[in-house]
C-alpha cells in the first residue's frame, strides 16, 4: 500500500518544503519500491495538477515541490549496496543522501565523487552530473554510472546501460529529470580509501586578482588535486582542496601554492577516508534557504573573467561567489558520450545572493558573455535562453527526440524542461 501524506497529517509539515523553497502539496507519495513508483506516478497522472519528483537530499533548485499537486518523495529509497564483492559496482537508491553512500563504501575503501555537501540526494545530483572534490581525478558522477533504472512516463520500469536503450541511457546522465524517475544507479566505485583534505582560509582584498591566481594554480596542479573556493563580499574566502590519494608529501607539494595566494587566516590540512570530507545531515527541510543563484562555465579565470566577478562580488548585497574545478578526467569524456556536454571547461562559477532576483540578474548579465554553458543543478531560474546554455544544439537535438520517444506527453517538466 502506498505511503501518502496529505495535509493534516501528523507528517506532512516535514515533506511539505524543500531545502529552498516552502509548498503546499496535495498530496506526497512515499514509494518503497520501483514498482510502487510506478503506482504513484500512475496515481499522480490520473489526479492531475503539479507533479514534482523529489530525491530526498537539499537541492538549490527549489522545484522539488508545488501547490495543490502530487510530491513523489523517494527519501525511503535509500539503500546502498556492493552488488559483487569481488567489483567495485554499488547500487544506489536515489533516497540515499552523499554523506549516507560515503559512509557505506568507506569499510570496502571504495568512493564515487558527489559534490561538497554530503546532505545532497542522490537522485537529483546524480542524473545531473555531479561536480566533486574527486572530480579532476576521477571525473563526474555519471562518468561512474554504469546502469540505472527508471520508471518512464507510461509506467514502465527499464533497466538502461549502454546496451540496454542506449539512448535513454545517454539522457539519465546529464537530464534525467526530463526522461523519468531513476529508482537505482549502478555505479563503477573508485578505489579511494583515504584522501588529504585541506581547507584554508585568505583574506582577500582585491577579488579579481586572487580569481586569476587561483585559476592559473588549479590548472597548474596534479590531476589528483580538485580546489573549491567560496568567497563573500566581506574580504574573505575559503577554500576546500582534496588530492585523491594517501601520498602525503605529494599532496603537501600539491598544496603549498595555494598557501601563497593570499594573506592566511587559518589552515588545515589532514588525511582521512573520504567521507569525512563530506557533511550533510538527514532531516526535514523548512524552506529555510531563500537564496538565488546563477553559474555558467569557463574554460580559463583568465583577467577578464575574473574583473568581472570581481565587480559583481563588490556590487551585489550580501554576495557569495563559489568556484568549483572541473577539468582533468571531467575533460577526459567526449561532450557528445552523455547529456551533460560540458567537457572542455576547467571551473564552474556560481554567484549567490538573498537580494532580489532582479539585482542579481542586472549584476549577473554582466559576467554571463565571458562564460561558456551552465550547469542545472546550481541554477534556480528557468528561461528558454538558461536551457540553450546547460544543453547545446546539437545536445538539445538529441535529447528532444528522445523525450517524444518516452515522455510525448511532457509528464516530467519541473527541472529545465526541454520539450
């Protein structure tokens, strides 16, 4: 029987939000199994009105809810499984959250690249593309993908790898949203058992040429190393840096540039299994998180670019701006070989603000010509001219004909639809 809450129920005010965004759902199924999924998503197209499909983890999107509709919850799909003791291949429900799967694979000494907050659902980031602190060294999360199943518009469950629809395999990495509802990943797990983790803190006083340093420094480092760096309009920033590996003097030889680039305020640096690097919490969401982002590619934080981001930081109230590396084996798939195409960049760029949309936008459309695509899951505005830039033509041709092959009737639009 299907686990539905409605309003009124002692549980609802918990399943109700999401991370960044407050709803007032009809109705939020809570399936179990692929197939009670499928008996939900049959349920939710018979009733009508909104349909959102919510992995379980935070997510800055703010479509993983609505008013008046049906929530497809997938929190209780959460396991995490070897699927042979012998391989590194992992099951992976799209209930589980980052930090959970990190905390599995660690006894096997085994890790799959998730982004930098282990409170992020599988689901979501793992049909989008997944930007780690493993990534220069072991790419993206779909790289790792090696089958999954998905409940697709008419009810059906399929099992999609590369020789199993070949097509709908394509589109679950990199737009997964707009083709189905994933119920399982299998993953080919990296043999990661322990990392070096640094975190630093600068004061930086003129962004733009910390932004051209920092570039040039992460491009210059071992494919080993992958640097994020946050920095707010108050002077400050920080920095998380992760070589893959337990080679200590490597990794401090890795390090020591970026202790250059600034005045320190602090600094640490320890070796430890990959999960530590990764905190996230499981427990409702309140919508508490009402901020704006937008993110484009770059190829280089050459002068230009970063002058520009350096305006905006100064420009915009209460400004975050966030640079994530890409590159190395990111850059090492072809763009056509998933439905993420962004392959020949180096860093994703991300600008955050509780100030209204319009001043972000009016601040953002300035830096915008000097950046190359987007990313989905670090965009929270939708417009036809934003999908022209996650998806290119040739991308979007594809994925277009694919989506009237299993979803003619546009049933999953909620995230960059693309029909």
């Amino acid at each position: 029987m299907l686990d539905i809450i409605r309003p009124g129920d002692r549980p609802y005010e918990e399943v109700r939000h999401v991370y960044t965004a407050t709803g007032s759902p009809a109705a939020v199924i809570r399936p179990r199994t692929s197939a009670e999924v499928a008996e939900a998503l049959r349920l939710a197209r018979d009733t009508g009105g909104p349909l959102a499909i919510r992995s379980g983890g935070h997510g800055i999107s703010s479509r993983a809810t609505n008013d008046g509709g049906t929530v497809i919850d997938l929190a209780e799909m959460r396991s995490v499984e070897r699927i042979d003791p012998g391989d590194d291949l992992v099951r992976i429900g799209p209930g589980a959250r980052w930090a959970e799967v990190a905390r599995s694979l660690r006894p096997w000494g085994l890790a799959v690249s998730s982004g930098d907050s282990g409170g992020v659902g599988v689901g979501g980031l793992g049909t989008t593309a997944g930007i780690g602190l493993l990534g220069r060294a072991h790419g993206l999360t779909i790289d790792h993908m090696v089958a999954a199943e998905i409940v697709t518009a008419d009810g059906q469950v399929r099992t999609v790898d590369a020789e199993h629809d070949p097509d709908l395999f394509w589109a679950v990495r990199g737009a997964g949203a707009n083709v189905g509802i994933v119920t399982a990943m299998d993953f080919r797990a990296a043999r990661v058992p322990r990392v070096a983790h640094a975190t630093l803190q600068f004061q930086v006083d003129r962004p733009a040429p910390f932004l051209e340093a920092w570039g040039a420094t992460v491009e210059n480092a071992p494919r080993e190393l992958t640097a994020f760096a946050y920095l707010g309009s108050g002077g400050h920033a920080m920095a998380l840096i992760v070589y893959a590996g337990d080679d200590t003097e490597a990794a401090e030889r890795a390090f020591a540039p970026f202790a250059d680039l600034a005045p320190l305020l602090g600094q640490r640096a320890v070796l430890v299994p990959y999960d530590a690097v990764l905190v996230g919490a499981r427990g409702p969401h309140y919508g508490q998180q009402t901020g704006h982002v937008r993110n484009g590619f770059a190829v280089h934080l050459d002068r230009p670019l970063s002058e520009r981001l350096g305006t905006l930081l100064g420009s915009l109230p209460g400004a975050m701006l966030q640079v994530r590396a890409v590159g190395g084996a990111v850059n090492d798939v072809p763009a056509d070989a998933t439905a993420f195409a962004h392959r020949h960049q180096n860093f994703n760029v991300a600008a955050m603000t509780h100030a209204p949309t319009s001043l972000l936008d009016k601040a953002w459309e300035d830096v915008r010509p000097a950046l190359d695509g987007l990313y989905l899951s670090f965009e929270s505005a939708f417009s036809p001219q934003r999908l022209a830039d996650a998806f290119p033509p040739p991308t979007l041709h594809r994925l277009r004909e694919i989506k009237r092959k299993v979803d003619p009737d546009n049933v999953f639009h909620q995230n960059f639809p693309v029909a």
